[in-house]
C-alpha cells in the first residue's frame, strides 16, 4: 500500500512540499523547526520528572517499586503512564523523521538503527532530559561530520562508530568495574563517616 509508484522496491511516496518542516537558518545548515520542537520536549520532560508530583511518582516507581507500593501508589497504572508519555515522545520522534530527516520515502528498514542511537545516548546522558539533549547534539555532530570528513578526505565513516564505542565504553566501564571487584562508589565513605559523626553528637 505504501510503495511509491513506478519502483519494484517497497518504498513510500516522498513527503510533499506542504508537509515538509520549514527551515531555521536556511537551507545550508539543515536545522528546522524540529530542533525547536526537540528543545520544548527535552524542557517538557525536565519539567514533568523534576517538578511535578508525577514526575516524583514516576522517579520512585523507577528507583524502587516495592518501597512505592508501600507508600500507597499504583505502580501498574504509573506504569502505563509512562508507556504513554513515551510513546508520545516517539511518536514526535517519528513525525520529525518524515518531516525533516528522511523525506525522500521510507523503505523498509525505516531506520533500523535509530533505537540502537538512543539507547547509546540515553546512557551517555544518564538518563536525564538535558544529560540526553546534550549527548544526541554531541552523536548528531559526530554522524553528520563522519559523512563530511568520508565525502571531503575519504575518512572511513566507521572511524565514527569506533568513536562513539569508545564514549560508551568509558562512560559504562567506571560502574561496571566497582560492581566486579567490590569498589564502593566516589563519595561513599565520606558520607558513612559523616552519618556516623551525626549519630555519635545525637547520642
């Protein structure tokens, strides 16, 4: 039903003209409104997680369900909440990929590896909105520069992907190496010794 006229290939029709996201600078730069609709998403959910009262339920059914049961929330419900703000912010994900990134027909791959993206930049940015917003900007200009630097001085585009490994490789392995050998976390002891000053000046 989707495929484009005149292609043997399961491919849709491009995205018309009037639907296209119009431009922020020109169209040099390649910058639409959809950056300005990411920013007012990423400020959104700050918003939503840091300063409101379901962002909190949110926070605590994600840190410890059991201990939010007790305190008397419906951890099934905020689950299914979250399943819906989330989709939603696909959904606008999905919107801006037809309308500004890839308007020339999807196949069917339609981005594969997208998912796979965002899962590298929701660790890289500690799963925070502005820790995200500012690991997709540092990704964004990576791809975009890997497909310059190939098309300028025959820079292999892979040299990107060993970049980005990296990046996650030290951004995973701090964590993973005190889970193994037992290291407790920066911090940990000054705040065992100061709970202990504590509770020796109350006794």
């Amino acid at each position: 039903m989707l495929q484009a006229g005149g292609s043997p290939n399961p491919i849709s029709p491009a995205t018309k003209d009037s639907a296209l996201l119009p431009a922020l600078f020109g169209p040099r730069f390649g910058i639409n409104v959809g950056f300005v609709v990411a920013v007012i998403a990423v400020v959104v959910v700050w918003w939503l997680l840091n300063k409101s009262s379901l962002g909190f339920r949110f926070r605590t059914i994600g840190e410890n369900p059991r201990a939010a049961r007790v305190a008397g929330m419906s951890v099934p419900s905020l689950t299914i909440w979250v399943l819906v703000i989330s989709g939603g912010l696909i959904g606008i994900a999905g919107a801006y990929q037809v309308e500004g990134a890839v308007t020339t027909g999807f196949t069917s791959g339609i981005d594969a590896g997208i998912g796979f993206d965002a899962i590298t930049v929701a660790l890289l940015g500690r799963s925070k909105p502005w820790g995200t917003f500012w690991a997709a900007i540092l990704f964004g200009v990576l791809k975009n520069g890997g497909y310059a630097m190939q098309a300028a001085n025959g820079i292999p585009i892979d040299i990107v992907d060993v970049i980005q490994a990296l990046i996650v490789l030290f951004i995973a392995a701090p964590p993973l190496v005190r889970a193994i050998f037992r290291i407790p976390q920066p911090g940990a002891r000054r705040r065992t010794k100061q709970s202990t000053k504590r509770k020796a000046v109350a006794a």
